[in-house]
C-alpha cells in the first residue's frame, strides 16, 4: 500500500519534553552532557575514538557469544553482519528495549528501523569501514509488569507468569499460549505465533521475533545475560564494590543538570548493582545502613550482610551473579561492542545524560546518543477524513479545542463572544454606580449586586449561543473529536500505545516503507499517510 512520507519539526507537534527539543537545537546548556552531537561528519572522530579503545579481546569474545546464540543456521543476512563484526573495521549502531510481548509498543519497531537506517548511512558516507545495527535485549529487565501485554485493535491481551521477579529474559513460556496467543485474531501472521511457541524463554522468542521482522536487513540481536560476557564485567564490578563510583559521578552530573534548568531522568543508587540469587532473582546490593563494613544481599529470600571482600571474591568467580542496573547497563554494553551511537526515545536521552562522567570513571568511550526516529501512521481512511475536515497533516497536532475553532470556522461557524457586550453593561452598570454614590451612598452595594447578576445573565446567554452554534456542525465535532482520539490514543502519540500488528496486518509492507522513509539525521518527526 503505498505511502507519504512528510516531516515536521518535533517541537512542532508539543508532544516532547524541553530537554529533547533543545538537545536537537543544539542549545549550548546541554552541551557538556554529551560527548558528540550526533551529526554525520562527527562520526570519523567517534570511530577512532572507540576503535582505539575497543580491543581484539573484546571483539573476539563479542563474535563467539553472537555465534552461540545464533547456533548454526542464522538467517543469511544476520550471518553476514556476524562476520563483518569480526572484522577491526566494523562498528555497531545499537537500540535497545525491553522484551515486550509481540513487539509491544510501536516505537520498538522505530528504534530498530532508526539503527538500520544509519547503519545504510553511515556506510555511504564512510566506505571503507562497516555498519551493523544492533538491538540489545533487556533481558536482565525484572520489571515484568511493564511487558506483559500489549493493545491491540482496542484490546489489550495478557500473560500471567510464574516464577517473575528476576531476568525476564530467562522467563520459560508457560501458559503464554492458552493465555494470549490463542486469543488473538486470525489475521495475525504466522511468525508472531512461532516465534514463541518453538522458544523456551521469553529472550530466545523476542530474538526469533526480531529476526522474522527484521532479518532480511541484517540486524544482530544479543542478549547480554551470559556468563561469558560478564567476565568481562570483572574490572567493573571490582570498581564499582570498592569505590562506588557510578553514584558519585551521576550525583555531580545531576547538579549540574538542575543548576541548568533540566530534571534527572532516573535514580542513582549507592551501588548500581543487583545479584541474582540461585533462584533467580535479581536482588538489590544494599550498603549497610548502620555504617558497618558490608553489603546487604538477599540470598534464598534472607537478608545478609556480606563484607566487601566477600563482594570482591564472588565477582571475580562469579560475575554472571551480578546484573548492571539502568546506570551501569549502558556502561557494560559499550564495553562489550564497538559501538559508536545509542539510539532511544526521549526518557533514554535524559538519562544518557547522567551518564557521561560515569563512562570517564570506568575509562569507556561515551557513544553518540541519537533520539530515535518518531512517527504518526495516518491509514487511507482517516486520511479521508482528515481531507473531508479540511485539516492537512501537521494541523492534527493542534489541540482539539483550537481544531474545533478552526473546522467550525470553515464550516461557517459563527464564533460567539459578548466581550463588548459585557464592557459596555459595566460601562453602563458603573454610570449608575457614580449617580448612586452622589444621591444615596448606600445603594452603592446594590447597584453593584445588580451588575454582578446582570453580567452573569449575559454570560449564560453567550454559552447558550455558542451551544447553539455548535450544534449547527455537531456531526463534523463529533468526527473530528473521533479522529483525534484515533490518531493520539488517549491524548497520546500513537507510537507509545498502538501494536505494529495493527498497522502490519492491513499494510504488509509497513517496515519496508519506514526503511524507505526514516531520515534518522534529520531529527524531524516522520508522518506516514496512505495514499
């Protein structure tokens, strides 16, 4: 179904917070929060940044995990990004997410069509090296409440699982048929479905998941939550036991972030570390409040308090029982891969920016941090309508109070106001105040009461009016407000909300055309409308 692709300026659309519209300005108060702005001849500094840093160690053990994971029959595409990977001259663009059932959201899909996007671009403009995008799993994630269903169509479908509170990634796919996949309609395509029902756990199924969508583009999907990878968190977790040094540098940089107008995303703790106990749950690392030596973990659903040096041993020989939280994650991806920009929604921008001084703590290179692309789908059908409305594209941003204005005005409408009306009766009501005040100063008050009652009748009267007027174009109100609720579910944009199976299910060529129409650069929302 083909498509047009229009943009229009995000703060245009009043949908996005102060600190992502000035971050895409440039203004100079965020400038120090970021190590470069993510524009495409800034990216040959950032790649000899990392490739300096990023050792064939690294590299090596980064294609071996993604080899494991994968087994032995990738889809070609995946293959080919993996063999690339190996190579010193290949780079990785990276999204991460959680692993929201059947995509959740449809900025999920955004973000990975962002990352390809780039990938495509910055290979044009810089031959000679390779571009691969990655999405990052969350799977050490425990916060299952935030991903366990998702709307559809106006329904919202569910899974109750046992056994949550520790990595969802490693959750086992009990019930989640009979629960929600069976619920769902026929028109549902077949990969949704066997992506999970040939998974043993919720992280294999969201990779078999990103493959069928997005395979074809070669995009490598990893799951961090491996005990080969943590070994490589050693030299982190060591800093982190002994010196606290993530909480200390994001509390400087919240300061910072206040002292120049903008509230800190996310919340530092003393240790940004959780353990993951042998029953698999992921435990929060406590300092001892009374000051003693030691740590508090919950091991085997009990409260202890473990020294320091007992931290430092288990980290050393079992880094895979300890899982970054959302200050050290980002920390622990960059030293994994050779990446050179973060792609997320405007909440992840915030807090990649108080992270900056915690990169410099642990000698990592801070990546590029890139808001995602951004986009409304407008179907042919409300296309139509929007057209019969007499409003193009961008005026749908508008609030429904001033569309109403705006369509009424087109309609005809006449638009109601008593304003002088009512200045010239307190005009009036003040000229027989003053000759009050002159023959009886008591009936001041009086006439003063009859003016308030008088100019209250009035603005019954233009209430009523404009009802009146109103009701003349009823039925186009009620489209309208229709339409908006349709296109801003819940005042909302439509990607924080909406399934990409809504879309997907009438238009299969939805991700090929988001390929086509994403300018990730450019820094503009995108709007889609069936033609």
């Amino acid at each position: 179904m083909p498509t047009r692709c229009t943009t229009l300026p995000y703060a245009e659309t009043g949908a996005f917070s102060g600190l992502l519209t000035d971050y895409i300005a440039q203004n100079p108060a965020l400038a120090p929060f970021y190590n470069r702005f993510p524009a495409l001849e800034n990216f040959a500094a950032q790649i000899e940044e990392k490739q300096a840093a990023y050792s064939p160690e690294a590299r090596q053990l980064l294609v071996t995990t993604l080899r494991e994971q994968y087994g032995s029959n990738p889809v070609p595409a995946i293959e080919a990004n993996i063999q690339l990977i190996a190579q010193k001259t290949t780079f990785t663009v990276t999204t991460g997410h959680q692993l929201n059932l059947l995509t959740g959201p449809l900025y999920f899909i955004y973000k990975i069509v962002s990352a390809i996007k780039l990938s495509r671009e910055l290979k044009a403009k810089y031959p000679q090296y390779d571009f691969v995008p990655v999405y990052w799993m969350a799977t050490e994630d425990h916060d299952f409440a935030e991903i366990n269903h998702f709307s559809l169509f106006g329904k919202t479908y569910a899974w109750d699982a046992a056994g949550t509170g520790g990595p969802v990634g490693r959750l086992p796919l009990d019930g989640l048929s009979e629960q929600l996949l069976s619920q769902l309609p026929p028109e549902v395509p077949t990969a949704f479905h066997e992506a999970y029902s040939t998974s043993k756990n919720l992280a294999e199924a969201t990779r078999k998941l990103a493959d069928s969508l997005f395979g074809e583009y070669g995009l490598v999907t990893l799951d961090a939550d491996r005990p080969a990878l943590k070994q490589a968190l050693v030299p982190l977790l060591t800093k982190e036991i002994e010196a606290q040094v993530s909480n200390a540098a994001v509390q400087a940089t919240n300061e910072r972030l206040i002292a120049a107008g903008y509230k800190p995303q996310v919340y530092s703790r003393p240790i940004n570390l959780f353990f993951i106990t042998d029953e698999g749950k992921r435990e929060r690392l406590e300092p001892d409040a009374s000051g003693a030596d030691c740590v508090e973990v919950t091991i085997r659903n009990t409260a202890k308090c473990h020294s320091q040096a007992e931290l430092l041993v288990l980290a050393q020989a079992h880094p895979e029982q300890f899982s970054p939280n959302v200050v050290l994650r980002p920390v622990y991806q960059e030293i994994l891969m050779p990446n050179l920009v973060y792609i997320g929604g405007g909440a992840e921008v915030a807090y990649w920016f108080q992270l900056k001084d915690v990169f410099a703590a642990f000698g990592v290179p801070f990546p590029m941090v890139l808001p995602r692309n951004s986009a409304e789908y407008i179907s042919r059908a409300n296309a139509g309508k929007l057209k019969k409305l007499g409003l193009t594209t961008p005026e749908i941003f508008r609030s429904l109070p001033d569309l109403k204005k705006q369509v009424g005005a087109a309609l005809g409408q006449e638009e109601i106001s008593l304003k002088e009306q009512q200045q010239a009766l307190a005009a009036a009501f003040q000229q027989v105040q003053d000759v009050a005040q002159r023959l009886d100063p008591t009936l001041v008050k009086t006439v003063a009461a009859e003016a308030q009652k008088a100019a209250a009748s009035l603005a019954g009267l233009e209430k009523r009016l404009s009802k009146a007027a109103e009701t003349k174009n009823e039925t186009a109100y009620t489209q309208l407000a229709a339409l908006k609720e349709k296109l801003f579910p819940g005042g909302g944009l439509q990607e924080r909300s909406e399934n990409v199976l809504s879309i997907l299910i009438n238009n299969p060529s939805f991700i090929e055309q988001l390929v086509e129409s994403f300018e990730p650069l450019a820094l503009e929302f995108t709007v889609l409308e069936e033609e």
